[in-house]
C-alpha cells in the first residue's frame, strides 16, 4: 500500500536531517514551499510539518519558521534506569517538566513524559512531587524565580508597578507555556506569583485609593501582561499545526480583506489599512510597551487625584 503524500513528504525531510543536508537549526520547507514542491494541497504539507513536530525532528520558531530541532538523545529503551533514593531529585524533574513544555507546550505535560525523560519509573516521580497539580506548581515557581523583583524598591508606586509587570512579560517571554499554567479567575498559591502581589500592594501603600481600588489595579495589570502573553502560545501553537509564520498566514488573507473592504462597509477601517501601506508589523513586544505606558498613564489620574 503506497503511503499518503503527508507521508511521503515526512520521510523525505527526515532523510535530509538524517544524511546531514539539513542540520540542526536550519530552517526546513516553508508550507507552502512544500505545498509547491510536491503539488499538495497546503493542508497536506501542514500535516506532514505536524507529524515532525510531533517526532521531535522540527520545531516551530516564530517569526523564523520551521526548522530542525535539536535531536532529543537517546531513545527512551535506552535510558538508564533511576535507581530509588538515587540522583532523581524533585529539582530535576521539575527541571525536565519545564523542558518539555518549553519544547512541546503545556498540553504534552504528562507524568509519564517526564519521566521518559529522566530515565525513571512514572511511579517514581510520585516520591518527588504529589501529582500533576503539584508538579505545575512547582514549575510555576521556578520559572517566575528566574526573574527576581529586586531587593530594593524602585522610587514611586509606577516604577514599582512597572518593574512587576516588566519581569512577568520577561516569564511569560521566555517560558509561554506559564500562560497556559495560571489563570486569573483561579489563581494558584504560587509563592513566587504572590510576591508580585505582595510587591504590588506594597507599592500602593502609600497612596490615597482604597483596598478595593488597590486589588483592582493589581488585578488589571496582571491581567493586561497576562492577555498579551496569550498570543504567544497561541501563535506558536498555530504555527506548530499549520506550519504557516505569522506573516504567511497574514498573506493568506489579502483576497478575503480585499473582497471585504470592497463591499465599502467598513470605511474607517480601510482607510487606516490604506494609510499604513503595509507597515504594520504586529511585534508583541512593542505592544506590550505601548499598553503598559497607556495603562499606567490612565492609572496615574485614578491613584494621584486629589
């Protein structure tokens, strides 16, 4: 039985990465470059992508694409057994639960696939961490701990704000999944989460607003960092699944906008489209600081009137 094209498409990467004609970090076929090259449909090439990722021989890379990813190590089979009382420790498979949704995202976080990474018994982990919600927990912590609020207090209650809000976007940057981890309406007692509050609160202390006032700030900067950081995952999620780059994706779409602004029922919108001329590049980054100077400024007539 001849294998589907999706198929056929994978085994011929996996050859390229396999004889050295692609290596590690280099960047593999586009979607529609393999669309093209084989005369697919794009959601043929998108699955054959998909399939790789799910093997570990690519990943997505935002804003750069596909590439090959960094060979994983020796097969499971062949890792050596962690002895009871031995070298496993809960650091490192806390250490090996954030690498495997730093790599896959937060949805491959199973017990038993940390412990396929360090060489263990699933059982095993149960002796380190108390389960799952334990487990996230504790990543939670440790990744939020990599961006320490510094001892001393920055001058003013907006610099304050801001540091925080500044080293949660630095986490959620660095590690996407996070976003996936906490929740707003369900805060989990992260202890190094509550030191931002803690900071927070802290930092208001001295103005004039009330406590109800106070929780609402906090809870709005949060939530403002948190919001923006969503489009992280989700665009690293999307580009896992189709094997389309933002800006690809964006092209996909010119004939559709193009159909829609025709109708001439959305005016204003088409003329700013029209005046951006194709400038407008979406960057996270620089929208994450336009909010929080437009948020803080805002704050500033509510916590300084007088």
């Amino acid at each position: 039985m001849s294998q589907p094209p999706h198929a056929r498409i994978a085994d011929d990467i996996r050859r390229r990465v396999a004889d050295g004609r692609l290596r590690e970090g280099d960047r593999v076929p586009s979607t529609r470059q393999l669309a093209r090259d084989w005369g697919v449909a794009l959601a043929t090439a998108a699955k054959a992508l998909t399939l790789l990722a799910r093997e570990g021989v690519v990943v997505a890379e935002p804003r750069v694409g596909t590439v090959v990813a960094k060979p994983r190590g020796r097969p499971v089979s062949a890792r050596r057994p962690v002895a009871p009382g031995g070298d496993l420790t809960r650091e490192r498979v806390v250490r090996a639960a954030i690498e495997i949704a730093d790599a896959d995202g937060f949805p491959e976080l199973t017990m038993r696939a940390v412990a396929d990474r360090v060489g263990a018994a699933t059982m095993s982990l149960y002796r380190h961490v108390g389960g799952k919600d334990d487990l996230v927990l504790l990543m939670i912590d440790a990744v939020v701990e990599e961006f320490p609020l510094p001892e001393v207090f920055p001058y003013g209650w907006r610099a304050r704000l801001e540091t925080s809000a500044r080293l949660q976007w630095a986490a959620y940057r660095a590690h996407p999944w996070l976003v996936k981890a906490t929740s707003l309406v369900r805060p989990l007692p992260s202890s190094n989460l509550i030191r931002h509050t803690e900071w927070a609160f802290a930092a208001l202390e001295d103005t004039p607003i009330d406590a109800m006032t106070k929780m609402h700030v906090h809870t709005l900067l949060y939530s403002f960092v948190q919001g923006i950081a969503v489009n992280i995952e989700v665009e690293r999620q999307a580009f896992a699944t189709t094997g389309l780059t933002q800006n690809e994706w964006m092209d996909g779409q010119e004939d559709n906008l193009r159909t829609l602004f025709e109708t001439g029922d959305y005016p204003a919108f088409s003329r700013v489209v029209d005046d951006l001329a194709g400038a407008f590049d979406l960057n996270l980054d620089r929208l994450f600081e336009f909010g929080l100077s437009a948020l803080l400024d805002g704050l500033t007539t509510i916590i300084e009137r007088r």
